[in-house]
C-alpha cells in the first residue's frame, strides 16, 4: 500500500521536513503545494503562486519566497512586515519587527468568530517582539506586560506570579483563572496567599478552590474552607487534603470520615476503618475489611455484595461474578447474567 500512496502521489517530496510536512514539491518540482500533514489523499494540496526557486519553509504553516509570505497556502504580505518576518519554534509564535502574532487558525473558535476582518494572523496586543517569550501553554510575558492566553493582563508587572493553574497574584489581588479571563477573588489576601498544589491555595485563613465549570456548566465557583492548622497538612495523589480531623475531595468535605484510618485504595476508592469510598461517596454496605477492586476498575467487591461506579449492583452473585472468558472484554459475568456496567445484556 506504501508503494502504490507513493506512485499515486503528486509530490515529488517535501521542501524540508525538517520543519515541516504541509510543503512539498510537485512531481514536476516546477510548483510548491500546501497538504496539511502531507495527507493529500483526505486533505487534499494546493497549489502556491511561489517562486519555487527560492521558496523556503519558515515553520509547519508557514513559508516564504522572494516575493510573498505564506500562511498555509494564503499571501499574508498585508498583515506582517515581510523583511523581518520569522516563526518561532514552536511554529505557533511569529514575529516581526513591530509585533508578535498567533495564527487564528491556532486560536479558540470563539476568537474565529469575531475575527471579522478575516485576516490570518492574529496581533498579540501590546506585546513587544524584542522581549516577548513565552512561559508555558498559557503563560508569556514581555519586558512589561503578562500575557494570559495572549491577551495583556492589568496587573502588577513586578509582584505578579502565576500560583497554580487555578490562581495567581500580585501584592494588591489575588485572581481567579477562567480559560480566557482572569476574576479578582476580593475576599483572598493576596499577602499571605501560597500554593497548597496545582488546583488549591491558602492564604491566612482559609483553602481555596476555583472551579470555572461543574458539572459541564460553567460557575465561576470559588469555595472557601476554613482551617485551624495546615502545618501538618498531608496532600494524597494529588487529589485529597487532610487537615485538622478533615479530609477535602473535589473541594468538598468528605461526610462521615475517620480522619486518623483514611487512605487511599485504588483512585477514585478510599477507605478508613468504617467505611469505603468512591470518590466522595460512601459505599452503602461496603465493608472495608475485605473490599476489593476488578482489574476493570468500575467494578468492586466485598464478601457479600459487588458494586459497579460505586453503587450496589443488586442482581450480581458474589461468589461467582468475574471477568467473562473473552480476552480484553469488558463484560463480566456470574452464574445468572453478563454484566456490560451496571445493565444485564445477557442471561446465562
């Protein structure tokens, strides 16, 4: 199949693929084609107006010839300085002398939509090429400004610092990460406010969790949880909090905890010495003493019951219910029925 794609082919070869694989020679080499990922077949290649002889591929995206610079397969001579225009290595970041850009096509789709001039590049406002760089997926920075998912951010340039990906600060506010906007949090003092992990922070008073979205609608929800002491504080996987006899999930107190015998079994199971838990839920009649997990973790046992998503599944027979003899399925069976998770699909 290899040597037919390539006899089918209407690339002679890529210009250099070692920056990109979009840009390729046509089998006569008397043209340049764009074909994204060189699939031509799917995506089909179009044909560029470049001088062929001095055409140079500039990043994935992007190339450039003695008379035009080239997006994808668009001229882009109205939107960048041409003379001085480069792509950074990460082929997302171009600059010229006057301004950094992102390609819209890089952007959120909502960025699409109100790009009404219909240009290709997108002007990161403020941004001084000479100084920009970027710090992380959403992070950059110049000599005067933080850019939060490119867009400037009104803060205090010299105390400014990204927490976590939930919060930042500077030395008057403390704000709340959303995907594209940053909220001051007024009742969090930004002097005393540190890291806990990746998701929550303290500051003199209280943990603090910001969720944008629950449930896959969007809250804008900041949870306050006041403490007594968090010298001790003990972070489990990254995900459960214990301090002062309580234990935090998901930025909830878990009901019902014995603080001192609380572990973790098997995420999203945990356990102490009276009950056993799935996530933040209590297991109805689990007995911690002889739970155990399936190798398909959704399912879990103790000696008298099985339990699939954290719920009794009612129909099941303890003794015999386990993973059906076909390799790498996902059903499981007992003596009575085929179990595909919490539905009967089959009665044996």
């Amino acid at each position: 199949m290899a040597i037919i794609a390539q006899a089918c082919s209407p690339f002679a070869g890529p210009v250099d693929k070692s920056v990109s694989d979009s840009y390729y020679y046509s089998k006569s080499k008397k043209d340049i084609r764009y074909s994204p990922m060189g699939n031509w077949f799917s995506l089909g290649n179009t044909k560029l107006n470049a001088d062929v002889k001095s055409f140079k591929v500039l990043g994935r995206d992007f190339g450039k010839d003695k008379n035009h610079v080239y997006f994808k397969s668009n001229i882009i001579d109205n939107e960048v300085d041409t003379a001085t225009f480069y792509v950074h290595e990460d082929d997302y970041t171009c600059f010229d002398k006057n301004h950094v850009y992102i390609a819209i096509n890089y952007m959120p789709q909502d960025i699409n939509l109100i790009n009404q001039e219909k240009k290709h590049l997108w002007k990161v406002a403020k941004a001084n090429p000479k100084t920009f760089q970027k710090i992380d997926q959403d992070w950059a920075k110049d000599d005067k400004h933080y850019f939060y998912n490119y867009t400037p951010i009104n803060v205090d340039y010299d105390f400014f610092k990204v927490l976590n990906k939930n919060f930042a600060k500077d030395q008057n506010q403390v704000y709340l990460l959303k995907n594209y906007e940053l909220l001051v949090a007024t009742t969090i003092d930004p002097t005393t406010s540190k890291k806990i992990n990746d998701r929550y922070i303290a500051d003199k008073n209280s943990i603090y969790d910001f969720q944008e979205y629950k449930n896959g609608k969007k809250v804008d929800s900041l949870t306050s949880i006041p403490y007594q002491n968090i010298d001790d504080l003990t972070i489990l996987e990254d995900k459960f909090l214990l301090f002062d006899n309580t234990v935090i999930y998901d930025g909830v107190k878990i009901k019902n905890v014995d603080f001192s015998t609380f572990k973790i079994i098997q995420f999203p199971y945990s356990k102490d010495k009276n009950h056993v838990f799935y996530h933040s839920d209590v297991i109805e009649k689990a007995d911690p003493n002889t739970f155990s997990i399936f190798e398909t973790s959704y399912y879990s046992k103790d000696k008298n019951h099985v339990y699939v998503y954290g719920k009794l599944l009612k129909e099941a027979d303890v003794a015999t219910f386990g993973p059906s003899n076909e390799k790498h399925s996902l059903l499981y069976k007992d003596k009575n029925h085929t179990y595909r998770g919490d539905k009967i699909v089959e009665d044996n």
